[in-house]
C-alpha cells in the first residue's frame, strides 16, 4: 500500500540527513527503535543495510525500508510516498 510521506517522517527523514554518518556508520550503531515517534519506531538494520520501520494507523502495523539514500531524498522532498508491507508482528498494544 503507498503511504504519502507526512511531517513526521520526513523529520526522522532530516534527522537521519543531519546525522550525516555513511550506511557503514549506522551499521555500526545498529538500533531498531532509535527513532521513535507517535507512529513511527524504526532504526537501522545492518543486515539488509537500510532503516526499518513500522508504522501505526487505526490500530493497525506496518512495515517498510528504506536506504540511506531514499532517507536523504526523503529530507529533500524528492522522494513522496513509501510502500507499506502489513506487519508480520501482532500489535501488542492494540486492546481489542
């Protein structure tokens, strides 16, 4: 499913920019919930080399990657929309 890039990515997005580190120094700080917003939790995954993420909307998770490169084209508004895969995970949080 295509999800619009909203303010709040595109601002871990300009975080990610202004970190300025290559994909070998992420890999090297690994985190998989460094960034973590009201709908997004996410960090990088040095085995496949790019962040991953989740996303939370109406109670339901998703997932998506993205390279360092689409992060900083993200930053620049060059990149507009990411696909979302449903998440693998159940929601723990979710109180049916």
């Amino acid at each position: 499913m295509e999800h619009a890039i909203d303010d709040e990515l595109r601002g871990i997005c300009r975080e990610i920019q202004q970190d300025n580190r290559t994909a070998k120094a992420w890999a090297e700080i690994e985190a998989c919930d460094w960034f973590q917003t009201e709908h997004y939790c996410g960090g990088f995954d040095a085995t496949d080399m790019q962040f991953t993420f989740t996303f939370t909307s109406a109670r339901t998770d998703y997932c998506f990657g993205i390279t360092l490169e689409e992060a900083v084209s993200i930053a620049d508004g060059r990149i507009t929309t990411v696909f979302l895969q449903p998440s693998p995970w159940p929601n723990d949080t979710t109180v049916a």
